[in-house]
C-alpha cells in the first residue's frame, strides 16, 4: 500500500530560530493530513490539520503547508522554544479511511 | 490527560502469560483503535472498531485479540506473545465520519521477556 514518509529522522534548532519539518506522502487521492507531536512517556498529541483543498493553515506558533503538486507536506513552528523537542508525526488519510503515519522526526531544540 | 486513558502504563509479561490491556474514552466518540509503536517503525495500525463493531483487522497475529463492549471501552488481550511484540501500544478515538483526527492515550509499554 502507499504510505507517508519522512525526509529526516531528526533535526536540531536554536532555541528562537524556526523550525520546518518535512513530509512526503505518496498517496495522490489522500484528502486530509495531520500533524502529531509526540513527547517522551506520552501518546501523540494533535497540533494542526490540513484539508486538500487548502495549501496553508495556521496556528498558534504553527503553520501547516500542503503542496499537492509534489505530494509535500511540512510543519513550521516559529520561535522555536525547548518544549517544543519531540517527535513529529504526519499522517494522511483518503476519505474515512484511518490515518497512515510517516516514521516521525526528532526535534531536538538547543537552549 | 487527553481524554483517552489506558491501563496498565507498563507490562511486563511472559511468553506464555496471557494478560489484556485496557483503553476507555469519555469524549462521546463513537470509533477506536490500537496502534503499535516500535522503535524506528511509523505508527501501526492494528485493529479498528466503529459502533462496538470490527471494521478493520490489519492482518494481524491471532495472539492479538481486541474487544469493544462499549462505545467506551477497547481492549487487547494477549497470549503467548513473542519477545518481537514488544512495543508501544497505543488506543485512539474518534468521531468516525469526523474529518478531525484522533485522540490519542498515553499508551502501554509492553515488555514481552
């Protein structure tokens, strides 16, 4: 089946500057994307979706990004703060089906 | 906490020990699921349930079993397991026909020695 990947398995920031993660899914007719965060001990914790008829979406510090052409997703956090180190999941989802999740990638913000 | 709670936070158990984990959710959604979670693997999907009833089993081992007697309440029983089953297990809910993801609980680290 066609399933959601991640380009890097962990980044590191300076505490302030802006993080982007990246997604890559390869399911064109996916029509609904997601973006968890994960913290250690904890399950996966919502922070923003995306509908496919849309290309950008914000929210409080975060900005979800849908670039249909290339099948790219991304996830912006602006001012980067030490809570903010986890795990960042995406995952998609065609219609009612369940949502398939990416690998996930490690934030790691340096104080 | 998120709204979905599962218990017990930790097992450890046995090759040929049977046990089950629990997973119940108050927020009035009508769908659940278990989730694998291991090491350097995306999230898997194991069992789906919608109005207490199984729609989706993802081809997985026997040894798991789910059970939704409510809209409430989720759980896996386990036998005889093997050490490779050892992960992250996590339950999740949702409004099935909402287009707004799930919830998720904090998850059973399970140890099969």
């Amino acid at each position: 089946g066609e399933s959601v990947g991640l380009h890097l398995p962990t980044l590191s920031v300076q505490e302030g500057d802006n993080s982007i993660i990246n997604c890559a899914y390869s399911n064109s007719a996916s029509d609904y994307f997601i973006w968890y965060k994960q913290e250690s001990g904890k399950g996966p914790q919502f922070i923003i979706d995306i509908r496919s008829n849309m290309d950008k979406r914000q929210g409080q510090r975060v900005t979800v990004l849908l670039n249909k052409t290339v099948k790219h997703l991304s996830l912006q956090i602006a001012a980067t703060q030490p809570g903010d180190s986890a795990v960042y999941f995406c995952a998609e989802s065609e219609g009612n089906t369940p949502l398939v999740f990416g690998k996930g990638t490690r934030l790691s913000v340096i104080a | 906490e998120t709204g979905v709670t599962q218990t017990p936070r930790h097992l450890v158990m046995g090759m040929t020990n049977k046990k089950s984990l629990k997973c119940e959710q108050h927020l009035g959604h009508n769908a659940m699921y278990w989730y694998k979670q291991s090491a350097k693997k995306p999230l898997e999907l194991m069992f789906v349930y919608s109005l207490e009833e199984r729609v989706e089993n993802n081809s997985v081992p026997s040894r798991f079993s789910p059970e939704c007697p409510n809209s409430s309440h989720l759980f896996l029983h386990l036998h005889t397991l093997q050490p490779e089953d050892s992960a992250l297990y996590l339950c999740a809910s949702s409004h099935q026909r909402s287009l707004v993801g799930y919830t998720f609980g904090s998850g059973t680290r399970l140890t099969v020695v």
